[in-house]
C-alpha cells in the first residue's frame, strides 16, 4: 500500500516508516523544511508545515497515500519550553489534524490512523478503565484540560473524517523505551536519577505503559487494518505509582522515592505529575487485542522500564 507517515522524523514515526517498508510498502515521508535533512530512509520525501495548509494539502496529494498515519507532536519541546510543547501540540491536534483530513481526502486517501494518548480519561470509576470512559475535558488544571479538549477534537475529527476516508485512533499509554521521557536520559529518567519524583502517600494513580516499539506495531497493524474507532494501545500490565515509581527506580540505579504527604503534592509536583501519581486511571487494552488482533511484545513493563 501506498502510505504516508506524517511525523516521520519522531519518536514513533522514524522507525514507523522503516517498520511499514519492511511489510512491504511504499512509504513516503512527511517532514518540515527545517528537519528536511534529518528525514528518515523513504521511498518519497514530501515537505510541510501540517499547519500550512496549502502547502500540507500540496504535501499529500503530491504522495498519493491510500492510507496517511499520523504521529505529529511538539512535546520534543517538553524540556526546554513546556508551554510552548503543550500549546504548540494542542494546535497539532486541532488544525494540523483538521489540515491532514482535507488533505487525505483531497488525495484520495481511504483510511486515516491517529495517534492520541490513553491517559486523558476522568478519575471515575475503577481503576483500569476502557475507551468508553469520558475524557477529562472538565479537569481542575486549565492546562490539562485544554490538553484533553484538543485530545477530544482530535478523535472528533479522526472519526468524523467521512464515509471515504476510515479513521482510526490509537490512543498510546505511557511510552517507555529509547528517545522517551522514560529513557535514562529521558525527562522523567532524569528527575528519578537525581531523587526529585518523590511518591505522593497511597501512589494509587494508574499507568498504563506502552514500549515505544509496541507503539509502532500496533501502527502497522492498524494500517493493515480495516478496523474503525478508539482503541487503546497499551501493555497488559496497568500499575499503581506505588509499584512502579519504586521499581523504576530501582532499575534506574536511582534514589528510593521518598514518600510525599498527599497534601503537599500538588505544590511539589504540580498538578499534573500529582494526579498521574494519585488519581489516575490506567487504560483497558481488551478491544484492540480483539477487534486489531495485535498484541504488545513486551506486555509487562517490569522487563523493561528503566533499562534502556
Ligand atoms: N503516549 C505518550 O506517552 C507519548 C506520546 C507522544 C510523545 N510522547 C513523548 O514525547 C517525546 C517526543 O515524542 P514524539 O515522537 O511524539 O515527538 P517528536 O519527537 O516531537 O515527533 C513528533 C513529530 O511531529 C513532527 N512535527 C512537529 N510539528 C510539526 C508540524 N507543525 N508540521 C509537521 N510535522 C510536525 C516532528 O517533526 P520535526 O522533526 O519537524 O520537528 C516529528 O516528526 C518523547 O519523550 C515521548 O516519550 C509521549
């Protein structure tokens, strides 16, 4: 098949593109004029702004694309510039995405896949929860609510692309794995290895992890198939702070967390950080393993995290 990968120069998309030719198909690569030279191995180069969108609808059409993948984020940003990395993001996810639509069916695209996130659900319920949850459009932080109002807008225009044009959204857990915020040199990793992520009291927040490499082979098989809707693309082993931030760390060679009064997180870890440690719920993988038929190669993140 004929298939384009926006973001092809990221976390996921780089090796997506390789994993995609490696089945078999032709690939073309879609990239900025400024990481131009940074593209990866395709079978064709396009070059555009997602939010330019006379130059993206000129990008795609020029591609051909029966399927376009997309895996186009700004949190690369994350370290230097947060603000910036979740504005710049949220953007991406509503005009960017809204763009790469008119542009898949102006090209004569069938079929759309997504990346969106599994951890945007409302702490209700019970702890592992599946993609009928609601998402947390109405969260307390106003920064993470417009995350997940731009999260939502995403999957809205993803499934409402039209009778022509399938979408598919594939909503990744927390990734792990080279490149991420969870390698050693990572965000994350780096805080545990300097003692500065301590465990709020309980640690009853939810993670569901995804390695970075699962990411991708779940891509290649929603490309490959003709399956609609939300799934949630995770590994099997959903887990509360207080397992896995010990363990992590561990692993890492790091400090033991210390124990944080629940009171003081959110002062100490900031909203965000407090409610993935506390309250957070992890995300069922049940429909994609039987309506996608993929399942992750590394399915307990205790074998990995932390070790590369
Ligand atoms: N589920 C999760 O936990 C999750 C999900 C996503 C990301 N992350 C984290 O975020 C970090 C980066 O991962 P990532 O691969 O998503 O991000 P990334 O490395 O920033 O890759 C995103 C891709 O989007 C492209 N892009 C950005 N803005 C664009 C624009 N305006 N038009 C066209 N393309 C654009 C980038 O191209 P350029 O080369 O031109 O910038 C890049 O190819 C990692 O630490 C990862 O762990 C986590």
């Amino acid at each position: 098949m004929r298939v384009l990968v926006a973001g092809a120069t990221g976390v996921i998309g780089r090796p997506l593109v390789g994993a995609l030719r490696a089945r078999g198909h032709e690939v073309s690569a879609l990239v900025r004029e400024s990481s131009r030279a940074d593209a990866p191995d395709a079978d064709g180069i396009v070059v555009a702004d997602a939010l330019d969108r006379e130059a993206l609808l000129s990008a795609v059409s020029a591609a051909r694309p029966e399927v376009v993948v997309h895996q186009m984020s700004a949190l690369r940003l994350l370290r230097d510039d947060p603000p910036e990395a979740f504005a710049q993001t949220a953007r991406l996810r509503t005009e960017g995405t809204a763009h790469l639509v008119e542009a898949a069916r102006a090209a004569g695209a069938r079929r759309l896949v997504a990346q969106s996130i599994a951890f945007a659900a409302a702490p209700a319920g019970p702890p592992v929860l599946d993609e009928d949850a609601p998402l947390y459009v109405d969260a307390p932080d106003p920064g993470w609510a417009a995350t997940v109002r731009a999260v939502a807008e995403l999957e809205r225009l993803v499934l409402d692309a039209g009778p022509d044009l399938a979408g598919a959204v594939l909503r990744y857990g927390t990734l792990y794995g080279p490149g991420t915020a969870y390698a050693r040199d990572g965000g994350t990793g780096q805080r545990v290895l300097a003692g500065k992520l301590p465990l709020p009291e309980g640690g009853a927040g939810v993670t569901s992890f995804l390695h970075v490499a699962d990411a991708v082979g779940a891509a290649v098989a929603a490309v490959e198939s003709d399956a609609t809707g939300v799934f949630h693309v995770t590994d099997d082993e959903p887990a509360p702070a207080a397992q896995w931030l010990p363990h992590y760390a561990r692993t890492l060679g790091a400090p033991s967390p210390r124990t944080l009064p629940a009171a003081l997180a959110p002062r100490l870890l900031g909203w965000f950080m407090t409610h993935q440690l506390t309250e957070a719920r992890g995300a069922s993988g049940e429909r994609t393993r039987a309506t996608l038929g993929w399942k992750p190669l590394r399915p307990d993140w205790r074998e990995g995290l932390g070790r590369e």
